[in-house]
C-alpha cells in the first residue's frame, strides 16, 4: 500500500463512551487529513454529565497539542450549548488557552453553517431524552434559530445510542422533519446519521445537518484544505472554501 502524506491533522474530543464519532470522521475526511482523538468522561447523556464532560476539557485539549494538530473540536451538541448563549465560546476560548491551538465545537459549526446556508428555522431529530432536547431548543432559538418542531427517542445510555441503526435514523428523521422547517438537523455525535444525508436530503429537498458533518465541516474550514467532499450533503459538497462563495452567489442570483 502507497504512503499518504498526511498534510493536516483535526483533534477530536469525543465522549468517552461515543463509538461512531471516530469511525464517521474517518469516512468522511479526505485521506490527507489525519484524526486524533482525547475522550472526555460521559456515560449517560442527562443534565450533570453534559456539564461535567467539560471538566476534563483542557487536560484534554493539551494532549491533542502534544500531537501538534492543526485545530481542536469539541463535537458534542448538547455539552456545547448545555448553559445556553455564548457558552460555546467559553467553551472554545478555554480549550484555545489550553492548547494555543483554534478550536470549535458542535453548536458553534451548527450555527455557522445555518448563518451560511441561510436557514433561520430547523426541525430536531435527537436519540436524547426530550429534557435534553429542550436544551439545545433553548440554545438555538436564543441565538436567533427557530425550531417549529422537535423530537427525541428518549434513549439515556450513549452505549445504546452508538447501536441505533442507519435505516432507524433515516425514517426517524423522516419522521420529525415539518414543511415549515428550513431544514433538518440530527443531532447527537453517536448515532450513524452522516451515512443518511444525502438519501434524507433527496427524499426531503432541504438541507440535512448532523452533529458530525458540522463538525467536519468547521473543522476543515478552519485549516482551509479542501473546497468539498462529496457523498454526504450538501454542506460539505458546496459550501467548503471556495464553493462556499460560489454557493451563496449562486443562491442569491
């Protein structure tokens, strides 16, 4: 097998307990851009344990510096927006200071690619409890997103979460997306969704957005190696670099 040069390097914080998150970042990076992974502490996804995931956040963030990796992300929706407005930059200027590296998180992606993609309302798929739900409901409609309509499995264990099935994801997502909603968001960085966008967003006509394709997204444009990478939606297919520009253009034409 050839060697391939690796040009960048994307750190991940992932839970502890995520078992899809690495595998999906795989997939979906372009192979000269390598992955490095820190776990945070979380075995249940409930109110204490998206607050005290973020504990750990610069011991963790200083590892991946050790690795000397080109940008950090925190790609967990509901511990970045758990404290409502604003505390996703806490959250990002804490994992900066720690690393001297840039950083994103989840909820920070998610809000720049819908500022982006010019989507003021979004419906909610989530394999959460529906308290957590309301959570990120919160955090969106205070940052100027509304959310017509949302809906959660109610699945607490993160180990359960990562063994839900595509084809579950897809028809729930089915499911939860309503016409008066811009799109369609998926949220949770253990389920496999990344694998459904593309059939979801031809089925639906919308934009479909996933705790992870976000991520991927932010991340990528941070280190500004690639103009798009196709096969898992639009966002990352049209609106990376230079596509981007060409995108939104050719929306408001």
């Amino acid at each position: 097998m050839p060697h391939i040069t690796r040009t960048h390097r994307i750190g991940l914080l992932t839970p502890s307990s995520n078992t899809t998150q690495e595998p999906e970042f795989v997939e979906v990076l372009p192979r000269t851009v390598s992955l490095h992974t820190s776990r945070l502490t979380l075995n249940n996804i409930d109110a204490d344990s998206t607050l005290s995931i973020v504990a750990e956040l610069e011991k963790e963030s200083r590892k991946l510096a050790d690795a000397d990796v080109d940008v950090i992300v925190l790609a967990a929706t509901a511990p970045s927006s758990r404290r409502g407005k604003g505390y996703d930059h806490e959250l990002i200027k804490r994992m900066e200071d720690a690393s001297g590296k840039p950083a994103t998180t989840a909820s920070t992606a998610l809000l720049e690619a819908l500022a982006l993609l010019g989507i003021r309302r979004i419906a909610i798929a989530a394999p959460w409890s529906e308290a957590m739900n309301k959570t990120v409901v919160s955090f969106m409609e205070a940052n100027g997103v509304e959310v017509p309509h949302h809906e959660a499995m109610g699945i607490v264990r993160n180990n359960e979460v990562g063994r839900i099935e595509p084809d579950r994801v897809y028809h729930f997502g089915r499911q939860v997306d309503r016409p008066d909603a811009d799109a369609l968001l998926l949220a949770c960085g253990n389920w496999w969704a990344v694998s459904v966008v593309e059939r979801l967003e031809q089925d639906i006509g919308k934009p479909v957005l996933t705790t992870n394709s976000v991520s991927i997204w932010a991340a990528l444009r941070i280190i500004q190696s690639h103009d798009s990478v196709g096969g898992y939606g639009r966002l990352l297919r049209d609106y990376l670099g230079r596509n981007a520009v060409a995108a939104r253009r050719a929306s408001a034409a």
